[in-house]
C-alpha cells in the first residue's frame, strides 16, 4: 500500500502491536489482553483471494451455461428482452456459487461437524463426482448431485435455535435454485473443481479471512448478465464479449481499433492481419482464436446469454476494503469511547455501545468492530473476574464476540444479498452455534440509508417534494410554489430554512396532523411510508390525480394505514421499491433512548459521482430529495459526500465517526459543502491517517479516514470551510516549520496566471495529428503539457485543423500575450517562454506584471524551494495523477517586501536563461536556489530539506 505519507505503514503496524492500556502486564491470555487480536498480523491470504476470485468468475459462467443446457425455459424468461428479469437471473447465480463457497469457508473452519461427509460434505461430493469421472460415468445427463447441495442448504436450518435462516441459505428465496435439478452433476463437478482445486493443489479456504468472502462477492457482482445479439466472443484481457458480427461489418482497418476500445486488445502483427482480411465470422473467430477467454471458450451463439465484465460494481462504487484499513480506522473510532470513563471500561459499558455501518456491503467493518470489542469484553469480565459460566472448552473470547455482535452491532445495505452475507460473515467470525445468521436479522437490515423520513417532520406537507427535473429547475419550483399557494390559500408559517443539522421542512397548514400522534412521537411504519412516498409520487398518468395537496395532506396521512385507499397502496409500493429505511423505526434500541443515535458510525460508503466525467445517472426526484433534504449535496455532488452527512447525523452527542473516503473531500473546493454539513455536527480529529492511491485493488484514487466526534448541541459550529487536516509522517519538524512559515506568506499577484489553452472535445481527436511538420489539413502546430520542460519549449509535436476547430480556437494576439508556459501534468511547477504558438489546456499561461517580469516569475516557479513548498503543501500534488492548477499557483509564497530587491537578480538570471530555451544548468541552477531560498529567508537547515527532496525528486520524462 502506498500512501502520501511513507511512515504509513509502519503507523498502521504500530497500531495493531499496540499493547491496550487496560489490560494486565503481567501475563497475557485470550481474555486478558483485546491488543492480542490486533497485534496478530493478517494471515498471508490476499493471494489465495485474489485467485479464488478470478476462478470463481470463471464457475459463473459455467452455472450461466449449466442453466441455458438443462433449463433453457430459465434461459429463455431471462433472455426474453426483459433487462430485469437477467438480474433476476445473474443474482440467482450469484446466490448459487456464494452458497457453495460458504459452505467450502464453513468446512475449512470446521463448523459443519456432525454434517454428512465428516464435516465436509462438499469435499466429499467432489470426491466422489471425480471418481466416477475417472470410472467412465457420463456426468453430463446426470442430475443428482445439486439436490445434495440443495438438503445440505434445508439442513442448515435447522442447526441452532430457530435455524440459520440467512436469505442466502433460504431455499423459498431463490426457487429456481431449489425447486428442481437445473445443474447436471457435469457442470456441478466443473463448478467445484474451479472452487477447490488451482493448478492441481487444493484452494486453501482455511488461510482466508472471513472478510474474503466480500472480495469475493464483489467480484461475481462486476459482470452483468447480457443476450448475444450476433455470435460472439469473450476475448482475453478482459474477458469482453465481442460481437463477432457487428465487428465484421467494419472495413478491415477499423476493426483493429474496436477491439481495443471494446476489449482492451492489442494484436501482434500476424494476428492483426487476419483479423484485417477476415470475410466471415468464421475467419475472424479463428483470426481471435490465440486471444479467446478460457472463461467462455468457443463462439457464443445469437440469441445466447452471456457474462460481460459491466460497470455495476462501478456504479455501485463498491469496492473490498483491506484489513489493515478496517482494523485502523475501526481502533481509532472506538477507542476515545473505551476510554472516556478515565479507565478500563467496564463489562456494561461496551455491551451498551451502538455501532452501526449505514452501507455496510458483506460486513467487513461490523466484523472487525466485533473483534475489537469482543476483545476489549473478555478483557473487561477478566478485570472484574466476572465471566459469564461458559461451555467446557468454550473461549471467553467467543462468547465475548457473540454477545457483541448481538447487542451491538447494527448494519444496513440497499443489496439485499449483501445484507446475507453480512449476517453469515458475522456468524463466521463468531462461530457460536447458539447464534444463527437470523439472530441479526433485526439489526443487520436491508434498506435505504439515504431515504427514509424522522417522526418529527411528518407533520408538515413536504412542499419541496414538488420540485423536480435536477439541478436546473429553479423556475419550475418557483411555479410548484405559486401553484401551491393557489391551492391551499389558507395561513402558512414561512418554511424553516435549511440547516445542517437536518431537511428543510414546512410549516403545517391549517388542518395537517400536527398535533396528532405523528407529531407526538407516535408515527408508526405507514405513516413514515406515506410521508416519504409524496417525494417519488408519479407526475404523470392517473395516479398523479391523486397526490395530495396541503389542503388534503391530512386526510391522506389519515388514510395512510387504511389497504383499501389506492393511495395508501400506492405509498406501500413506493416504499418497497425504494427500500425506505427509517432510522428511528428500524433501530428503536440505538434511538429509543435519552440521548438517541449510535455510539458509533463506521464504514466505507459507495464512492459515486453526480458529477465531472465519472458522473453516474440520477433520477430527477432522487436528486431533488438529495438537494433538498441532504446540505452535502451542493458543489461537487456525491454519494460519499451524501453518507458523510447521513453518518454524521446518526450519532448521539460524543458519538464517534470513522469513514473511509476519497482523499479529495478533505481539501477540494467542490467539497466544501460536504465539510461544512460535517463540520456543523461533529469535530474532527487532528491527524486523519491518509491510506494512499492504491489502498483498492483495481482502482486508483487516494483515500482517507475520516475520524471525528459528534459535537453536543450547544457546543459551538465550524462556520468556515476548512480543509480537513491528514497526518504529516512525511514532514520533521524542519520540513513542518519551513512549511507553516511560507504558507504564512502573501501570495503572488493572482493576475500572473491564468488558463488560455484549447479545450478540446471528444470530437477534436480527429482534428489533432501527431506529426512532427505539417500536413494539410493539419497545419496549425499546438503545444501540449509534455512539450514543455524546466526552461525548455520543445517544437510542437501535434498539428491541429484550424478550420475543422471554427470559431472555439483562439485569436493569434491571445496566444501572443501569454509569456509562460507552464506544464499542468506535474507535480510541481515547470515553466519555459512562451513563444507564442497555440497550446492545448494541458499547459497555463503565466504573464507579468510592473513587479514581476516573466524572466523573474521563470526563475521563481523552477526554483527548488517554490518547487518543494508546492509539492509539500498541496494533497494532491504528491498522489494519484497530479495537476498543477491555476489556484495553486495563486497561492504561491511571495518574498517578504524586505526582499523584494531580489527580484532583480532572478529578472537577470532568465534573460540570460530563458531565450536560450536549452534549459537549466547544474551551476546555474543552484545560483537560482540560492538566489530564491535568501529571498525567502531560509535558513541553512531549511536549504539542507530542500535540497535532499529536489535530489531525490526529479524531473519528468520530456515524454510525460
């Protein structure tokens, strides 16, 4: 894991060898120390995940294909143009194999004792299958083997008092899996091999942690189900599916350039050329042939259903979170609530403890909040040598863990087989057969966190549900509201403003329930329902008739509860669709209490935008709910952004937050609002560790901790939009004062920069050619980033059409007033004259001014100190795919006034550099750095820091 911080990893060790400040010295036993379980390191596991993954992938398949053999009537009510009926069908899969690998998971802890086959009925089924293989036995037209899975699954109900009733070992839940014998004992022994074996070695299960099993999940879930619309192949990489026919149909030359867009495939030279001179779908598949995916080998028919690697997870923005994340940021949450009594907490004051994941996934967070605190509980009956009578043989820590994870783990996911396996994850870790999976059932729910209403706002007509189609509705609102008032010209209060602390609400109008058990407390399930369904109530059709209006409201909220009003009817609906969760109703534990909310809010939420070029599709009234209900939904809009406000919101006074986000949020502007929402419930903690750019497998985006605590509610609000403050390990105390001190400084003139460069479109592409000279129609030459070194304006490698570009190009005096080129693909700073050609807007534009000539602003921003203060000061200047920005480069330390005369020396020194355009010499350069560091003042130490980072961070490649 790489971080922006290189002492991270060794903190996050450190934190895991932490010994806990309550437990005994003086020995150490399961019991007496909750660090032991964080002192142990995570077994060597990501490897046996990460290929478990990729076969498990391939074992979808197989099941997709077993089905479409044996049950084609299963395959044709998927394939039959119904989209939703493929989900159906992929989450019915998805359930299969994530039954068969709980159960293998199960065999290797040994948790199925007593079962048939020794504890391992699974293994034994295989075995046996591979017997009669090698015996000679056609297992193809067999069936028998998945009704052995399937009483292998009923059995599992009845073990343990009222059954380990989780949905994914339900068999009235996916019918299709348990009615009949879809699987033919072929694909079933196929499907198995995948799961056990790798290479001829047995797949070690017992090395995985249970938080695999999401990784595992996850994986399954990144495919969506598709129909072939024309014979097809799955083509290695990326395992894509192409159509074979539609690509057939482009000239020879194209289809080169489909494959590597569609598929991520790049073709030797041979290959190339049959794919060029194929004239039949037989020809390109044998032309593909080398580059087929072993997932789905040979053609797939029309009409076939298939996998393709999809953009749900994407969509989703669900991603595994990594041990050494949970455990980190779990301990760093709970332990300020451990502690707060001044000493060891005592049995009763964990077991009190409310910790919830509002968008929990398989679980991965609850889990380790388990092991935490059942760690800290053993710890706590050993102190007061008042354990509770266990089992012979029983752990302390076992029942420890399962007393935890029954009062006070609390979790929520709108996936609802995530939510089964958060329920088996947990049951997993416990291993406690007096403990089902359908004990969390309660607690572990299936909804929304997003959406749902409060009983104290029910009263009041929702007028700004009214108000949809996005962010460009303003003047329909303004009608919506005008129209309302026509309607119900009764006396109305002015409408609360919006807060931080919750939605904007109107005033009840004369004749609403406000005085009725609604407002009283006493809203029950439909009442929350009804209040809730006004926001997603159809615009259009007959039933839009009969949206109540404030003159009305209160009857409907009346008629709420009665099954013969299609209103009421309509709002259940709506309900279950959107999996309205309201908090107060779903958990009455954590909020029927003095002090409503939980003790503490942990998690990863999804990772979705609503803007900028990874923008996600939202519908218009989810976006205005979000606009109007959520502050953290202005600037740059996010599902993250929204559950940061949402977490916040949960907790009681002294709660504690621990989220794991995007870098980004803590210091971008577009944040702002998110930080102000945040800022105005709860303080944050000092140092939030900062987990680098590849914490995720397969995704490349800085992430952080969020760590803060719920402020009480006279305590007073952060009212700026500070940026939020990750710890430093990179910086010694030399390096932190040199950093406060120029950042102390005025900046230089904003003025000096600016954009200036073509923004160019997607359509552009083919208006721009690389080419060294001009060649018609391509004849105007154009810098871009990588064009532009220290000093050193290389001749434009790309010529654009002027004429193809029309009236967005800019007039020649505009690209000759520019005097800078600066690069913006850089982690710090590199400038060079400007000679006044064209640029793209990869490069800025600096200028001058009476103070600053452009030779002395040249030498200023290629300096080591400006370089090393821009690097050390901006987040994202040192992780992830760095820009230098316009705001930057505003902010950048001017000298002090009293060394202002030598600016001279540095206007002199780039006259002398810059034209030359070669670049920057060893003496002369270190003339510059001595030059800069005396007009700023520093000291020989702070020299001494600068110049080992300039040494040990070079320049880019002139190439990028």
């Amino acid at each position: 894991m790489s971080s922006e911080c290189p002492q991270l990893g060794a903190s996050l060790r450190c934190d895991r060898e932490r010994v806990d400040p309550f437990s005994p010295r003086d020995g150490v036993s399961e019991a007496a120390a909750p660090g032991e379980l964080l002192r142990q390191p995570a077994p060597p596991a990501d490897g046996v995940a990460r290929q478990l993954r990729e076969q498990a992938q391939g074992a979808l398949g197989e099941l997709l294909r077993g089905l479409q053999s044996t049950e084609p009537q299963g395959g044709d009510a998927a394939s039959g143009g119904s989209a939703a009926g493929r989900r159906q069908l992929h989450a019915g899969l998805v359930t299969a194999l994530m039954r068969l690998i709980f159960l293998l998971y199960a065999e290797a802890r040994g948790l199925l004792a007593g079962a048939e086959g020794g504890g391992a009925p699974l293994a034994r089924l295989f075995d046996e299958l591979q017997e009669e293989r090698r015996r000679g036995a056609d297992l193809r037209h067999r069936h028998g083997a998945w009704s052995r899975v399937a009483a292998l699954f009923r059995a599992l109900l009845d073990r343990g008092p009222g059954g380990a009733r989780g949905g994914l070992c339900d068999p009235d839940a996916r019918a299709l899996l348990d009615g009949r014998p879809w699987l033919s004992d072929g694909v079933l022994h196929r499907v198995l091999a995948a799961l056990l074996e790798h290479d001829g070695a047995p797949v070690r299960y017992g090395e995985l942690e249970v938080e695999h099993i999401g990784t595992l999940y996850e994986g399954l879930i990144a495919f969506d189900l598709e129909i072939a619309a024309g014979e097809s192949m799955a083509l290695l990489p990326s395992h894509v599916v192409v159509d074979l026919e539609a690509l057939l149909a482009f000239p020879g030359g194209e289809r080169l350039a489909r494959l590597e867009e569609l598929a991520d495939l790049r073709l030797g030279a041979r290959l190339a050329a049959g794919v060029v001179a194929a004239g039949s779908v037989a020809e390109l598949s044998q032309a593909l042939a080398r580059r087929a995916s072993p997932r789905q080998p040979g053609r797939i028919a029309r009409g076939t259903l298939y996998l393709q690697p999809g953009q749900l997870r994407r969509r989703a923005g669900s991603y595994y979170t990594p041990r050494d994340i949970t455990c980190h940021v779990v301990e760093r949450t709970l332990s300020p609530l451990l502690a707060r009594a001044g000493g060891p907490p005592a049995p009763d004051d964990i077991l009190s403890l409310a910790v919830c994941d509002p968008a929990m996934g398989s679980g991965a967070f609850l889990v380790e909040a388990c092991r935490q605190l059942g760690a800290h509980l053993a710890a706590a009956w050993e102190r007061a040598g008042a354990a509770p009578r266990l089992a012979p043989g029983e752990p302390p820590l076992r029942r420890a863990m399962a007393l935890v994870a029954e009062r006070c783990l609390y979790g929520v996911d709108l996936d609802p087989l995530a939510v089964d396996l958060a329920r088996l994850s947990l049951w997993l870790v416990v291993q406690d057969a007096g403990l089902p999976p359908s004990s969390f059932d309660g607690k572990l729910r299936c909804g929304d966190s997003l959406i749902g209403g409060e009983r104290s706002e029910i009263g009041a007509f929702p007028a700004a549900a009214w108000s949809r189609g996005g962010p460009a509705d303003a003047a329909g609102e303004r009608r919506s509201r005008r129209a309302m008032s026509r309607r119900a010209p009764a006396r109305r209060a002015p409408e609360r403003a919006a807060s931080g602390d919750g939605p904007e609400r109107a005033a009840p109008d004369d004749g609403a329930p406000g005085d009725g058990p609604e407002r009283a407390g006493g809203a029950d399930q439909a009442a929350l329902d009804a209040w809730m369904a006004l926001w997603f109530w159809p615009s259009g059709g007959e039933l839009a008739a009969l949206a109540p209006g404030p003159a009305t409201f209160a009857r409907y909220m009346t008629a709420a509860r009665d099954p013969a009003d299609p209103r009421a009817a309509l709002s259940r609906r709506i309900a279950e669709e959107r999996r309205f969760l309201h908090w107060e109703l779903a958990f009455p534990g954590a909020f029927d209490r003095p002090e409503p909310g939980f003790d503490a809010v942990i998690g990863n939420p999804p990772w979705v935008a609503y803007v900028g070029r990874a923008a996600q599709p939202i519908a218009p009234e989810v976006f205005n709910l979000y606009l109007r209900r959520n502050p953290a939904f202005h600037g740059y809009r996010s599902l993250h952004g929204l559950f940061v406000h949402r977490a916040a919101s949960l907790l009681r006074p002294g709660g504690r937050l621990g989220l794991v986000i995007p870098t980004s949020v803590s210091d971008l502007d577009g944040y702002g609002p998110t930080r102000r929402a945040h800022d105005a419930l709860c303080a944050v903690d000092p140092d939030l560790p900062s987990f680098g750019s590849d914490a995720f497998e397969g995704v490349f985006q800085p992430c952080m901790g969020l760590l803060s605590t719920r402020l009480a509610p006279a305590s007073p609000r952060a009212t700026a939009t500070a940026s939020w403050p990750l710890a430093r390990s990179d910086l010694d105390g030399v390096a932190r004062r040199l950093l406060d001190r120029l950042s102390a400084l005025g900046p230089l003139p904003a003025a000096l920069f600016g954009e200036r460069g073509f923004q160019t479109t997607a359509e552009d592409a083919e208006r721009i050619r690389r080419a060294d000279v001009p060649v018609p129609p391509y004849t105007c030459p154009i810098r871009e980033g990588t064009d532009v070194g220290e000093l050193i304006a290389r001749a434009p490698r790309h010529h654009v059409d002027r004429a193809g570009v029309k009236g967005r190009f800019r007039k020649d005096e505009d690209w000759k007033a520019v005097r800078l080129l600066i690069r913006q693909t850089a982690r710090y700073p590199i400038a060079a004259l400007s000679d006044g050609l064209p640029f793209r807007n990869s490069i800025l534009a600096g200028f001058s001014d009476a103070t600053w000539s452009e030779f002395a602003l040249l030498c200023y921003l290629n300096s080591a100190p400006v370089r090393w203060w821009h690097y050390t000061r901006h987040r994202d200047a040192r992780e992830g795919m760095p820009q230098v920005k316009i705001a930057h480069l505003r902010a950048i330390p001017a000298p002090p006034p009293a060394r202002a005369d030598l600016i001279g020396a540095l206007d002199a020194l780039g006259r002398e550099l810059g034209p030359a355009n070669a670049g920057l010499p060893v003496e002369a350069r270190r003339h510059l750095d001595g030059v800069v560091a005396s007009m700023l003042e520093m000291t020989e130490e702070e020299r001494s820091c600068v110049a080992r980072w300039a040494a040990a961070t070079p320049l880019p490649r002139p190439d990028g």
